[in-house]
C-alpha cells in the first residue's frame, strides 16, 4: 500500500484521508486548524504539524483546499518536504487560468502536478463513488491512475490541457448552483401559494431534467433555437412567478426575467426559450 498525505482536512479531506487509511494506505494529514487533523488520529491517521513534515517521504499528496491562493501557500510550505517524484493531487475547485499557469510553472520546476477536482460530498468520499476528473500530462496521470480509481466510482482523464478538468468542475458546479436557486424559488411559490414543500419537490421529481439536458441542451449547443417554447412566452410565466411570488425573496427569477427582456428588446421574443444562450454559442465565434 502506499505512503500518501492529505493536505486540507476539512469535510471531503477528512473523508478521503479516512477512506485512504481503511484501504490500508500509511495516511499522514495536516491542516491549519490542528484539530481537525487531530481527529483522524483514531482512524489510523498520523497528523503533522506542518505541510512540510506532512509530506515527508509521501509518494503521492493530495491537496483538497479552499481556493487557489490556498494551493500557492500550502505547496510553497510543503515543498522543502516534498520527496524526488512525488506527485501533487490537487483536489480544490480553482479558476482555469490559475491552475494553467500554476501547472505551467510547477512542471518547469520539475515537480509533478495533476488537477483532479470532484463532484462528491464526504459521504462519496468515504464510499469511494461520485466521479473525479484529471487534467494534466498522460505519463503522470498513467502513474496514478490505479489508485485515483480507487478513490471514485467514475474516473475521467479528459487531456493534457492542464485546466480542462477545472473548467469542467465550473461546468457542473454552475448547473448545481443553478438548480438548488431554481428550487428554492419553486419553494418560495409554494409558500406563496400555500402549498406545501414537499409537493413542490415531488412536481419537479416528475420531471426528467436528463432529457431537457438531451434535447434543448444539445440544440442549444448547436446554435439551434427553433421554437417549441418560445421565449416571449416563457417570459409571460415568469412574470406570473414574479407575481405570484409577490414580497417572497427570489434567488434567480428575478435575473432570468432581466435576461429575457434583453433577448426580447434585441428581437429574439419569438426563438425558443433556450436563445438564452444565443451570445454564449454564436456562429463563428473562436474557441
């Protein structure tokens, strides 16, 4: 088995450093709040009191952070530990441009570095499911391959394009986020409304929210707003929200009303709903 350490143990480091050391891997962690590292004690792990000592004689370092400025800091404090070969996992949701530039340097400095965010709470964690992307150099994600799948139910390398997989993450995070305002304005309708929560909730379970992605997603994609829902339509039941809502706050209707007044006064009322991507996907633009 091997010699690993957890850099960040909040919630989902704590999870993974856990899951690591019950499959039999020597698991040291740190955190700035030492406690937090102190509580993996029973679980076998060993905490260090600094990233450097952390890391000492790891042959693999996972980074499960804040944020990018997190990332720069902790390196920075483990390096001085870091032994010949050892390859940086770097777990936190960063912005691509950072983490491009960030792989960019480390790699000139000889150090290996492999971004590998994931969508998964601690429980996926602890139960090795969810999915995990890496983006970095093919050579070094093959050296870890094995054990990042032992880690995740769905491992995906998407290239050597050392911001692909942070983009991604964005990708599904922003469809998260989304989804959690949308719902709680359907429960803010309901409350509204008079009407319970779970009833709302058990409406939208009744949609197929997969097949919305399959269709008007793909269409979308493609530039292709031909309409079967059109967008000053779509527009009148939105404003029958905003009504019926009435002094209910609202997470995102209000921003998508103000959206579709723009594509409607640029004279798109009459293209389907998803021409609220028409600047996001026009015909000709670089990529």
């Amino acid at each position: 088995m091997a010699n690993i350490t957890f850099l960040g143990t909040g919630l989902l480091g704590a999870a993974f450093a856990e899951a690591a050391a019950k499959r039999g891997d020597t698991v040291t962690a740190w955190n700035r709040t030492p406690d937090k590292a102190r509580a993996l004690e029973r679980f076998g792990i060993r905490p260090a009191a600094t990233p450097s000592e952390a890391v000492r004689g790891a042959s693999r370092v996972h980074l499960v952070l804040r944020d990018d400025a997190v990332v720069e800091e902790v390196i920075a404090a483990a390096r001085p530990g870091l032994a010949a070969g050892a390859v940086l996992v770097d777990h936190t949701t960063t912005l691509p441009k950072r983490t491009a530039e960030r792989a960019a340097r480390l790699r000139a400095e000889g150090l290996a570095y492999l971004h590998c965010p994931v969508f998964m709470g601690p429980a996926a964690a602890r139960a090795a499911q969810g999915s995990m992307m890496a983006a970095g150099p093919r050579d070094l994600f093959a050296r870890v391959e094995a054990d990042l799948a032992r880690m995740t139910a769905r491992l995906e390398y998407l290239g050597e394009r050392a911001d692909l997989a942070a983009v991604h993450k964005l990708f599904g995070n922003a469809a998260i986020i989304g989804m959690v305002a949308i719902m709680a304005d359907v429960l803010a309708l309901a409350r509204s409304s008079g009407v319970e929560p779970d009833a709302a909730i058990a409406r939208l379970r009744q949609l197929d929210l997969n097949a919305i992605v399959e269709r008007r997603g793909v269409n979308m994609a493609k530039g292709d707003f031909a309409a079967s829902f059109e967008l000053a339509m779509a527009r009148k039941d939105v404003g029958l929200m905003l009504e019926t809502l009435g002094s209910e706050p609202a997470a995102a209707l209000p921003a998508i009303a103000a959206r579709m007044d723009q594509l409607i006064a640029a004279g798109h009322g009459a293209l389907d709903t998803s021409a609220m991507a028409i600047d996001a996907v026009r015909p000709g633009d670089a990529r």
